[in-house]
C-alpha cells in the first residue's frame, strides 16, 4: 500500500512538474505561443497529394505552398483570415476574439477554385468601406480555369467573384498581386507578378527567354477609375518575363514616384522597376544594386536600421548548417557563373539579401553582416517589433516539402531507383527525402546585428512554411504571426509581448485618406522619438503570397518620447503630425496635420570629379583564374593592383601620380598642372616594363639627388613562383619627371607594398618590401625584404635586419611609425592569417614584440594599416583594416577560421582547404566537388554527399597529414582602431558598422572636416574572393568623424561613391591647395573626389 | 550463437550458392564470358561513378592488358604485348606451378587494375569475391584458387607501375582550362557549362603511336575564323540538321549519344541520366559480338585488348588536336551569331568541337575489330537497351562508325569536317595499332 501510495505520488509529482514547467516554458517564459487548431479552430492545412500526375517533375512549383491575408471583413474590429489552398478548398475564418476563429467558408462562397490558389490580397476595391479580395491562379490548367478571382464583399459576411466585371481576371501563371497608384490619378492600380510554366531552363544559363509572353509576364493594370481596370502591361513597360514570386512597392530614388521590386525565382535577376512618372516603368536593378540572390523568393520592404530610409530583405534557399550546405544543389561551376555574367545575368550569390538603402538611392548588400543570410528554402520574410524594443524584428518562412536539390538523389540514387525497373516518375520522386525546418525569428539587436531567436522565443515546430503574416489578432497590441504550412495545420504564434514585454510601450498608426484611396495605400510614415527615428509604411501585400492590413506598428522601447510623425502621402505631400497616444492604434487623417515642405537634402562633402580630373587611366587586368589551378584557394592574387604613388616628380610644387598596369599594361605617370588637371607624360621605361603585374609603389629619392626616384613591386600569381616576372624594377627620375629604369638586386617575390622609411638613422631612405604570396603555393608565406640605401644603392640586409621577415606570412601593408618614442621608425606589418604584427628597431636590427601587447589573437585578414595619434594623448594609435563582418566567411576567438596548407594527394600541387564554424564545429568550407577536383584521391574516399556532409577535416584526413599541414587562423575579421596605451599596450575598438561592410584596402588619416581632429577614409572592396562567398562590394568608402578622443562616427551621404573594386587611397593636395582624394580602383578606372 | 543468428547466414549463403550455381554452368560452356564480365563489371561502375570519356578510355586497355599478359602464358600461340606497347617490358612469369589457373588469374589482374582506376572500390572487392566463388564451384582447389590470384595481382602490379608513368599523375596537377576572352574559342556550354575537361590530355604516354600529333588533321576550313563564311556555312549545316531532324536522324543522335551523364533540370529538380561513355559502349559492343559469334577465350581477350587500345590511343590523338584548335561548339556560335533560343537536341559535352571524339573512337575500334571479325559482318547493337534505348543494325562495322560520326551532327554537337576528319583520324589510328601490335 505504501509502496503503491509513493508510485503514485511519483506519478502525480512528475505530472505537476510536467505542467508546471509547460506553464512556466510557455506561458511565462517564451515570447511566443504556438496555437493550433484546438486553439484556434483553425485546422486548415495546406495538403499536398504527390501522384503520377501531381508532382513535382510535373509541375515544379507544386510545393510552393499558400498565402495568408489578413483584414477585418465585417468592420467589428477583429482582423479576420483567408487562407489559399494549393490543390483544396481556400479557407475564410471569422475572428471571434480571444483568437478564436470560426470557419465561415461555405457561407461566404470564397473557398472553390479549379487550379492552384497562390497569393491572396485583401483591398477595398470599390472603396465601398468593405474589404474585398483578391486570390491569384495558377498550374498546369486551361485559361477559364485559371483565371484570377476577386471577391467583392457584399457587407454580410458573403462574396460574389466579380473579376471579370472589374477587368481584373487575369489568366495568366500568377503568383500575387499588390495595389498603389503609380500614375498619381489618386486611385489604385494592381501590379501582378506571374511565372512562365516551362521550368525546364528556368535555372539554365541561356541567351534569350522564350519569346513568347501570354500568361507569363509581369503586368500592370491601371485603375479607370470606375470599378474597371485595363491592362497597360506592355505599355507601361512591365512586361518582362521571368519566375516572378514577390511584388513590393518602394521609392527607391526619393522622386516622389512609387517604384517596384520584383524578386525573381531561379537564375533569372530581379528586377527594379523604376517609375518614370509618365506611366512607364524602366528595369533599372544594375544601376542601383551590386549584387542579389540567386534564387529570389519573397521580399519585404521596411526601415531596417532606423536611419528613416527603407530597405530590401530578399530570401534566397541556403541552408545554414553545413550538412545541408554540403547536401544540397547550389550555385553553377565557376565557368557557369562566368558564363551567366558573360550573357548578361546581374552578380548573384546563393545568400539572402539585405540591401540597405544609403539615403541617397543607392544601396549596400549586408546580409551577411547582419546575420540573416542563411535560412535554408525561405519564402516569406515578415518584420515586426515583436518584443516592442525599438528595433524590428524579423521572421523567415521556410521549408520545402522535398528536398529535391539532394545531390545523391540527383546523382546517384534516382538513376539507380530507375535502373531497378521502377518506371513511374510520380513514384521514383515520392523517394526524395522530406526535411521538415524550424521557421527563423530574428531579434533585431540595433545596429544591424541580427539574433536567431526562434527557440529561445517559442518556435519549436518543423514545418514546411510558406505564407506568412503578421498582425495583432487578439487586440492586445503585440503582433501575432500566422503562418501557413503544407501538410499541416496553419500555426499561429501568439505574441505574449503585452504580458512579458509590459514596460515597452508602441504605437500603431493607420491612415485616413481621400477617396479612392482612403486607406492610404503607399504612404510613408516616418516617426521621430527620443531616441531614434523609424519609417515604414502603409501597403496591403507582405513578402510572399501574403497580405495584411494598411497600418504601420511601432516599437518605442522603455521611456520612449514621441517628437512627431510625418506622413508622406501617395502623390508626395507632406503633413506632420503630433501629439499622438502611445500603446494604441492613431488614426491620422489626411489635411488635420500641419502640412511641411519637402526637406532639400544638404550638399554632400565629397563630390566626384574623376570625369573632370584628367585622369583617363583605366587598369584592365589580363585574363588569368587562380581557381584553375587551385579550385579551393580562397581568392585570386593576380588582381592586386594597380599600384598607385603620388608625390612631386618634377619639382613644380604639385603632387604628380604614378598608376601601375596589370599585366600586359603599361604603367602611366600623369603630372598636374598649376589648373589641377592631370595630363600623361610619355615615360619608355615603363612601356618597356609592361608585362610586368604592378601591385606596389612608392616615390623617394633613392640617390640623394633631390628628385624623387620610383620603386615598383611586380606580383600576381600568374606565373610559377621564382619567376623572373616577379622581379621588381626601380627607377630613376632626371630631375624633370622622366624614369630610367636601373638594376635591382635579383628578387623574385610576388610583392605587395612598398613602404620607405630611415630605418638605420643615415639620412637617406631605406625600404620594406612586402612580400605577398607564394604562387601556386597559398597559403605558403612570401618572403619580404629590408632594403638598406648604401650611396644610393638598395642592398637586401633582411638576414642581418630581420631574418624572420622572410616568412612572415601573406603581407599587404605596412607602415613605419615609431611606437615607442625612441626616435626610430619601427615596423608594423599587416596580412591575411596573422595577427598585426610590430618589430622594434634598435637601430640595427629588427625585433618582433613578443611581450603581451594586446594584439595577441588578432589573426585576421588584415589589408591595411596606418598610424598617428587619434587620441591625442602622445603616443602613436593604430588603424587597421580587416576583412569586415559582411563575409560568409566568420571568425572568433573560440571559433576561428582556419586554412591547412598541405599537398594531401601528394601530387606536387599545394591543396589549401579552408575550415569555418558551422554551428560550433569546424567543417572545410568547399563543397565535395570542389575539394574532390582539388584533392582527387579523396573521390575514393568521399563517394557519396552524404560521406562529406558531416566530415571534419579530422574525418577526412589521416593524422599524420593533419600534423605535417601548415594551419593558419583567424580569430577576428573587424576593422578595428587599436588605442596605443602609452607603454606599446594596445587596446582594441571595433570600428563603427560601415566600416566592416567590405574588406578595407586602404586607409587615410586626416582632418576631413578641419575641426582640428583627425579623421579617417576609408576605402576598399575585394572582387578577389571565390565566387561563392561571393564578391565584397557593399563599401562606397567610409569617413570616419573623429572626435579627438578616439570615438569615430561615420559619416552617412558623405558624397563619396567609392564603390568599385577600391585598392588604394591617396589624399592629394591640388593646385591651389585644394584637396583630392584619389581611389585606384582594379579592372577600372581611377576616381577623385574633392571635399 | 543463437538459432536466428545462424540461421539467416546459412539461408542466405543456400540461396546464393543456388544461383551461383546456375551462373557457373554458362562459364563452364563458354569460359570467354569471364573476359566479358570483367570488362562489363568495369563498365558498371564506371556508369555509377561517373567518368568522362578520356578517362574512362584509359580504364579498359590497362586492364585488358593485364589480363592479356596473364593469358598468353597459359595459351601457346599468343604474344606478349611486352615490347610493344610503350613503356611496358619485364611481366613476371608464371612460377612453375601447375596449380595456377590462368583464367582466374587473368581475370583478378583484370580487377586489380580496374580497381585502382574506379571510385567505389568495394565494387570489385566483391566482384573478385565472387571471381574466386565461381572458380571454386568449377571445381578449383583452395590452394589452386590461393596461388591464382597471387599471380594475378602480381601481373596487376607490374602493369599498375607501367600505367603509372603514363603521365595520367602529372596532368591531374596541370591547370584547369581558362576560358578566354576571345570569341572565336571554346566556352562552356548550356546547359551546365562545365569547365572543359582534360586539357592536357594530349600529353599523355599513347600505347602504340609516336607522337600525339601523329595524324595530327589539317584543319578543312579555316576553324579558326568564326568571322569566315564558310565557318558560317558549317554552322548553317549543323542548325539545318538538327532543326530538320527525322525519327531516324533523332533515334541516331540519341543511340550515339554516350554521354555519361546527362543533367536533366526542371526548375530545382536536377536529375542525372546515366549511361556508358563512347569508349564504354564500344567495349559493350565487343562483348555482344564476341558472344554472338561464340568466340573463345583468346580471341574474346584478342578483340577487347585491341579494341581498348585502339580507343586510349585515338582519344589522346582526338584530345591533342581539341586543344590544339579550341573550336567553339554549335550551339555557342549558333546561339550568339543565329539564333538565340537554338538548342541542339544532345546536350553538349564539355570540350572544344574538332575533332570529333565519337568518329575517332569509333573509327578506330571498328577498324581494328573489322580485322578480327571480318570487314563484312552485319550485327545489332543491343548494348543500349539497358539505358532505355533501342537496337541498331549495321550492316558492317565500318557502318556503325560512320553513323556514330554523323549522329553528333544531328545531335547539333558538331560540325560536318570534325566528323569527316574524325573518321579519317581513327581509321588511321586503328591501322598504326594494327601494324604496331603482333597479337600472335
């Protein structure tokens, strides 16, 4: 009896702790709660059938999924919810409150459909104050069957499809439709993005789409203002065609006219619809936007980083563990990807995009920086403030039914399963294995720093999700999610913000126009508090299939003082509004503000005058692919250049420059005359020297004659190491700016920079050397060189200066600066996987500083470097240029990256593999093909995907190999100022966000604002580094405010548009003492800026 | 050991002893089928592992010869290929032991080198297994099997030393192909645009010619001009074929096809069909014909090592002479100078267009096998079905080499002249082998 009383005790114990800690977990512990259909009521889910008819080989976009509108149908003030259905019946769902919902389909006559129902868009139509509904159509049916429907609302809770009585009943392949009024009449226009239904080359590199357009492109249909509508597609200059899936309105170029952004599905670029205000539209995404995702799916529209201006978050399909990584299809081979660039395809990288929008429209790609890059088969993204801090979050749908990229399927097994006799495609593709994802939440931590949430908030079931969105369904002023899924039930994740999140206050804002667009479709609101200012704004569609009501909701935080909001209505009137209520829905009506002028942007700091410079040099780079010999090498050393000197070659008092060729390019020498303007002076000795790559330079009066004599490094990595083509060549000036080239010592190093300085104390210049790569050997280190001046003479004395310079590492800049007050230039060295590195001078030699000076674990990729005292307390401070944070490619101190250097075939080839962090495991960062076409012997070994997918090089390779290998790291890929402490201690300071957008190549201190503070610029991209990282171009330059105390703010629309391929940067002062800055750009030309 | 433990092993080795045994009674009646299934079984996982075609051509010869130069020591009559082959010389002899069985032994060197060229390994590791099963139920002594196989592997060995100085090492470390800027070159083609295979290829050690430049062709028109008419003319040819194609025309280019994988995509949807490379479809096609006309065991090896080496020798020349030249394909130069949307019914593989790889291999194997078997023999080729294609008839060998050249033409892979020359290269290269090498 007793031991039955204490099991049952047990029992009893175990279930209370059970729903304690459920009650704990859940309802006070997590942001979220999952309802389901016990919940809610709402047990629609969106079922996928697969048969010899109905798959995927079939109809490609069949596990697409379905979308989720959101809108108050019978004005009681509840959001009510449609839900479309690939293959069943739509669902209508009447909000009783409390989230409870009841399924009012049948009544309401909105749930049949002959073909696939897509993207759903809830609009007053006829502005009657009812919302309608608009439900897009699409597969492998006939036109009647498939036409789009439009359900106007009959104020009683049932519809009738008057699609064709409004014009609007599209036949066409359709995905969604969106609402605004591009021709500024006042009233609504419907722009519908559809897809062709061949899918065969729909991820094939071709020269030319199909031609034939009927039901397949992008179309605009223009309100007539009497409930009817006419197609203006091919007039309007919309009717492009591709795999169109996402819609969204934004005015990208400030104009005051509503533009369109269009993300397209497969290899097809995306495109940007410019408005031209005459009631046509130019495809125009080159001109604003780098790069973008590959495989674009849905987009959203909205103001990131709280700078007032919005920005574009692109899903792509990545996954972010690196089994499914390794697993799953990506990008073409680098002869595709050339080949896609060759016919004309924008840059475009497996990676969701974030472009953030400069202010100034134009943008910068920071996905990667941000922490949203990767979040596997996504289809919508949705931002809300979902814990009211200020800063909008954001969650990714995602999850596909099949994963019909598996490699091993592709390559080996669906072929085998058919081999064995199996004859029924429907059949054979039911064997492709199905992985449920868990959806993304991401908290936005300000600053562009991104925070997966989703466990820690609640998100705990895989599904495979697809329309998504949000919105406050149980009026407690927190946004909920709704999400639909296939194959099971639609989850809504109830936001518990109001219970756990009570001291952040919001404010929701819906607008009141004028008929016939009363609810303000296209406007921008843009609020000012305390402590930021935030915009948003008012549109019916969201990301992917979805659309939700015409409101804006802001976070405030804690504390949080609202200044004022201004509304910027459709058609560009501004009207300010205040006095608004917080933690509550504002109803602003348009005309009870106070009406503002339109601001007049400052002028800019920097303005480019390269068109004006004279200055026509254009650096080509010769035809070469490091990836042809090395497949896994990280990046290509033969684009290094140009190499750039300034200084006074003929003794007028003006600064004259120096631009170095690739190979096969002469180098140039333009000299400035007393107007400023550059002009070519013939120099022979350079022509004579073409075939030569220059990668650094550097102007000094090497024979004491009072001129300035010239020192060019010759690099790359297009020859054998040991080449003589490595030699690198000095010239002598004649006093009035002519070069004669004279003999050098032989040397046969790949080079990097060349930095003078009187490193013996004799009175004429000496020069370090750097050293940059062993060709063909990477990540082998090049040697570098101390050149001693005797008379006039360069002599290598490396051995008795510094012997270790001659394995240092793979240099890229280095800068003289006495460190130490003793009067001597001492040695500071940058590079790729190494740390900052500093040798002392003793006057006759060189020591490395192994005492703890603070850059201990400072490995990165390092390019650039300088120095001078930003604190203004004495000693010399530190700047110095790392890869940045906007990589694939991540580092910590904990989590380093990592490059082994080792021939493992043993097959004379130098085979580097790169490792990185997955989710705290080191894996090679190449995918099986590439490191099997690099390591062929490991095809033996690596038969399978599979076999690779886990594999750490510990699995891989034989410990014998591993210990022999060279192993570099890198701990920290931040561009960072290191505060010199007075007694050679640095303290390390992560630079602002800007300047880790792109590797920084080049850095310049100077007072740019003439506030007596140093300043400092900032310049540098990398389209060096492999393709599927894909190339850093998200820099336009950076200007760093300095305060005088080492705090550095970056200054936003400063003018400058350093946004190619930047190297180098030298200030120069112009005739007549004005100041230039003069960026080296590779494979373009030369910008000036003047400031 | 429990019941059920024993139980299942002893079932299952019943069953397969069963079926072992059937399989053993057609070796017994015809004991040249194990020179077939080595070459079959090699063929296999070639498909499953994926080789390209220069590749592949290297498999087969150096595993023939193997076999061959364990045969030739248990059958008087035949001569060594040591001495005429390059580079190859001192094979061990057989001990003095007439407990070796030479056919066994033949067929593990033939698995010993075949293994080391493939990538699933374990293929013939029970491939070989299964060699000795079928030798110990046609009656082999354990020791007999036991002293067989070490006599195989140590032909294997010999000749794996000869392959490996053959330059096969050195060229897996050259650069891949770069991709040039100019127009009137090679670029990768739709729809996956592979990099371009073995561009060092023609550096490699031939089995029997001088040189690979050796029937070097001139080039028939000027292939280096895509601006001349007449490489416009070619072009027009090839678009015209391909866009006029019959049943016949299409049924051709698709038989002929042997493109190892071909990648079908819909959307995301990637699947890869498989099938033999041309030099593979050749060695299928010497199996059938030496089963179809019941030939023995010396003759069988007889077709399939000059056949083999005929092949190696004629993709090194074909090789020399792609990047020699560095021809675009059709569907490149149709694409940007013709038509825009224009693609050819085969997808094209990836390396330069002249000269024809298919007209030279086939050439070559059908010259050599036609002084085996007779200029005159008619055949079906039935080699296909198992890759879910039909049966051809040929009413000669030359024929089906002359079809396997003009196929690539209706494919839309080629122009005429690389066809013609092709065919010339190969016949060529089959009559030097032929000359070269004394089987007897």
């Amino acid at each position: 009896m007793i031991a039955i009383n204490s099991k049952l005790s047990v029992v009893l114990l175990s279930l209370f702790c059970i729903l304690a800690c459920n009650k704990k977990g859940s309802e006070e512990g997590t942001l979220f709660i999952e309802r389901h259909a016990k919940d809610t009521g709402i047990d629609f889910a969106n079922s996928i059938q697969e048969d010899s008819r109905i798959n995927i080989y079939n109809y490609e976009y069949l596990y697409n999924g379905g979308g989720v509108g959101v809108g108050d149908i019978n004005n009681d003030g509840l959001p009510d919810i449609f839900l479309t259905s690939t293959l069943g019946s739509n669902k209508l769902y009447l909000n009783k409150g409390g989230l409870k919902f009841e399924d009012i389909t049948k009544s309401a006559g909105v749930g049949l459909h002959i073909s696939f129902s897509t993207g759903v868009t809830m609009i007053d139509i006829n502005q009657d104050g009812y919302l309608d509904i608009y439900v897009c159509q699409t597969g492998i049916y006939q036109p009647e069957d498939r036409r789009n429907m439009l359900y106007i609302n009959q104020k009683d809770n049932t519809f009738k499809n008057e699609a064709q009585a409004y014009g609007l009943d599209d036949a066409s392949f359709s995905n969604h439709a969106t609402f605004f009024d591009y021709d500024h009449d006042g009233d609504l226009d419907m722009y519908l993005v559809n897809h062709p239904l061949d899918f065969k080359y729909a991820n094939t590199v071709i020269l030319a789409v199909d031609t034939v357009k009927q039901y397949s492109t992008n179309m605009l249909y223009r309100n007539n203002g009497n409930n009817t509508f006419t197609n203006v597609s091919a007039a309007a200059g919309v009717d492009k065609k591709a795999y169109s899936f996402c819609a969204s309105v934004i005015d990208v170029n400030n104009d005051g006219w509503e533009d369109v952004f269009v993300s397209n599905d497969y290899l097809m670029g995306d495109f940007l619809m410019i408005n031209q205000k005459d009631g046509t539209f130019k495809e125009s995404i080159q001109s604003y936007m780098k790069h973008s995702s590959w495989h674009s799916m849905g987009n959203a529209i909205t103001d990131v980083n709280n700078d007032g201006d919005l920005d574009i978050y692109i899903l792509d399909m990545v996954a972010e563990d690196n089994y499914r990584q390794k697993m799953l299809g990506g990008m073409p081979g680098y002869d595709g990807y050339l080949a896609a660039l060759k016919y004309g395809y924008q840059n475009q990288y497996l990676e969701n995009c974030l472009q953030l929008n400069r202010g100034d429209g134009t943008f910068s790609e920071v996905g990667q920086l941000a922490g949203i890059a990767q979040t596997d088969w996504s289809w919508a993204p949705v931002f809300a403030d979902f814990d009211k801090d200020g800063n909008k979050d954001v969650i990714v749908s995602n999850g596909y039914m099949r994963d019909v990229t598996n490699m091993d399927y592709a390559r080996y097994y669906l072929d085998s399963i058919k081999a064995s006799g199996n004859k029924d495609l429907g059949k054979i593709l039911q064997s492709i294995p199905q992985t449920p994802l868990l959806n993304y939440m991401y908290q936005n931590q300000g600053n562009l720093k991104f925070v997966n949430k989703s466990k820690e908030w609640g998100i705990t079931t895989p599904t495979f999700s697809n329309g998504t969105i949000v919105a406050d369904l149980d009026g407690d002023g927190d946004e909920d999610v709704i999400m639909n899924n296939v194959n099971t039930p639609v989850i809504i994740y109830e936001n518990q913000a109001s219970k756990l999140r009570k001291d952040n206050d919001y404010i929701s804002i819906q607008l009141e126009g004028t008929s016939p667009n009363k609810q303000g479709l296209g406007a921008l609101i843009t609020i000012t508090t305390d402590s930021f200012v935030q915009a948003d704004q008012i549109t019916c569609t969201h990301s992917y299939y979805s659309s939700g009501e015409p409101k804006v909701y802001f976070g405030l935080g804690k504390n949080n003082k609202i200044k004022d909001v201004t509304v910027r209505w459709p058609g560009g009137k501004l009207e300010q509004f205040e006095d608004l209520r917080k933690n509550k829905l504002n109803t602003l009506e348009f005309g009870k503000g106070k009406m503002i002028p339109k601001e007049v942007p400052a002028k800019p700091m920097f303005e480019d005058v390269s068109k004006v410079s004279g200055i026509a040099f254009v650096h080509h780079e010769n035809e070469f692919i490091d990836f042809k010999e090395n497949p896994t090498i990280s990046q290509k050393f033969s684009i290094e250049g140009p190499a750039m000197a300034t200084g006074d070659v003929n003794g007028d008092g003006l600064t004259d420059v120096y631009l170095g060729g690739a190979k096969d390019q002469a180098a140039v020498l333009y000299v400035q005359s007393n107007t400023g303007q550059f002009s070519i002076v013939s120099q022979p000795a350079f022509a004579n020297d073409a075939s030569f790559e220059d990668v650094g330079a550097a102007f000094f009066d090497v024979d004491k004659d009072g001129d300035l004599d010239l020192y060019v490094a010759s690099g790359g990595a297009e020859w054998e190491a040991g080449n003589a083509k490595y030699q690198d060549r000095q010239y002598l000036n004649n006093g009035k700016g002519i070069f004669q080239s004279t003999n050098l010592p032989i040397e046969t190093n790949s080079g990097s920079c060349v930095v003078p300085g009187d490193i013996d104390g004799d009175g004429d210049m000496d020069l370090f050397v750097g050293g940059r790569v062993l060709p063909g050997k990477y990540p082998m280190p090049a040697t570098s060189i101390i050149w001693i001046n005797e008379n006039g003479k360069l002599v290598n004395k490396t051995d008795t200066w510094c012997p270790a310079l001659k394995d240092i590492g793979l240099l890229t800049s280095a800068v003289w600066q006495d460190l130490n007050n003793d009067k001597k230039p001492d040695l500071i060295l940058s590079g790729q996987w190494m740390p900052i590195k500093i040798f002392y001078n003793t006057g006759t030699s060189l020591q490395i500083d192994t005492k703890a000076n603070g850059l201990e674990k400072s490995d990165g990729w390092w390019y650039s470097l300088a120095s001078a005292d930003m604190d203004g307390d004495g000693d010399m401070d530190l700047i110095a240029g790392n890869m940045g944070l906007n990589s694939r490619i991540k580092a910590k101190v904990d989590e380093p990256a990592c490059v082994y250097g080792y021939d493992w075939d043993e097959n004379g080839t130098m085979d580097p593999i790169m490792c990185i962090f997955y989710q705290g495991v080191s894996h090679p960062i190449h995918n099986r093909d590439q490191l099997t076409d690099q390591v062929r012997s490991l095809r033996k070994k690596l038969l399978r995907y599979q076999t690779y997918a886990n594999a750490t090089m510990q699995d891989i390779f034989p410990k014998e190999q591993l210990d022999k290998a060279l192993v570099l790291n890198a701990f920290t890929f931040a561009t960072t100022y290191f505060e010199n402490k007075g007694n050679g201690v640095f303290f390390k300071h992560e630079l602002p966000v800007e300047c880790q957008f792109a590797p920084v190549k080049s850095i310049q201190i100077t007072d740019v604002n003439q506030d007596k503070h140093l300043d400092v610029i900032m310049v540098g991209n990398g389209y060096e580094i492999e393709y599927e990282t894909g190339r850093y171009d998200a820099s336009q330059g950076v200007v760093l405010l300095g305060d005088g105390k080492g705090g550095f703010k970056s200054l936003r629309k400063s003018g400058l548009k350093a946004d190619l391929d930047a190297r180098h940067a030298e200030i120069i002062t112009g005739a007549g003492g004005n100041k230039r800055l003069l960026v080296g750009n590779n494979n373009a030309g030369i910008q000036m800026f003047a400031y | 050991m429990s019941f059920r433990s024993l139980f299942f092993p002893l079932l299952a080795c019943l069953l397969l002893g069963a079926v072992a045994c059937k399989k053993e009674k057609a070796v017994v009646l015809d004991d040249a089928q194990w020179i077939r299934d080595c070459n079959k079984k090699l063929t296999d996982v070639i498909v499953v592992d994926i080789f390209t075609p220069p590749v592949a051509s290297r498999m087969y010869p150096y595993a023939n010869v193997a076999a061959w130069e364990v045969l030739v020591q248990f059958n008087k009559g035949y001569k060594s290929m040591s001495g005429q082959l390059r580079g190859l010389d001192s094979i061990p002899q057989k001990p003095d032991k007439n407990n070796i069985d030479g056919l066994l032994a033949a067929s593990i060197a033939f698995s010993t080198v075949g293994q080391k060229a493939i990538y699933s390994e374990f293929e013939f590791d029970d491939f070989m297994k299964q060699l000795q099963d079928r030798a110990a139920k046609a009656g082999l002594s354990e020791e007999s099997i036991a002293e067989s196989v070490e006599f195989g592997k140590k032909v294997a060995s010999r000749i794996l030393c000869w392959q490996g100085k053959d330059q096969f090492k050195e060229t897996r470390a050259m650069a891949r192909y770069t991709v040039s800027n100019d127009a009137a070159k090679w670029r990768p083609t739709p729809t996956e645009y592979m990099e371009a295979i073995e561009p060092n290829w023609g550096t490699m050690r031939s089995m029997t010619l001088d040189s690979a430049s050796q029937f070097s062709k001139r080039i028939p028109v000027d292939y280096d001009d895509t601006n001349s008419k007449m490489f416009e003319e070619m072009a027009k040819h090839t678009k015209e074929a391909n866009d006029t194609l019959t049943a016949e025309h299409t049924e051709m280019a698709l038989f002929w096809d042997d493109n190892p994988a071909v990648v079908q995509n819909v959307g995301h949807l990637k699947m890869v069909n498989k099938k033999t490379t041309p030099p593979g479809h050749w060695m299928n096609i010497v199996g059938q014909l030496t089963r179809d006309k019941g030939l023995k065991l010396m003759p069988t090896a007889e077709a399939y090592l000059l056949a083999s080496i005929a092949v190696f020798d004629g993709v090194i020349s074909c090789w020399y002479e792609k990047y020699k030249t560095e021809t675009i394909r059709p569907v490149t130069y149709i694409n940007e100078r013709m038509d825009k949307s224009w693609r050819p019914v085969l997808q094209t593989p990836p390396f330069p267009e002249f000269i024809s790889g298919h007209s030279v291999i086939s050439a070559a194997a059908t010259t050599v096998l036609s002084n085996l078997l007779g200029g005159s023999l008619a055949f079906s080729d039935s080699t296909q079905v198992e890759y879910g294609l039909g049966i051809r008839s040929f009413p000669n060998l030359s024929s089906a080499a002359r079809e396997a050249g003009i196929s690539r033409v209706y494919g839309g892979i080629h122009f005429k002249p690389a066809i013609d020359s092709g065919l010339d290269m190969g016949n060529s290269v089959g009559d030097y082998v032929l000359t070269k090498i004394k089987t007897k």
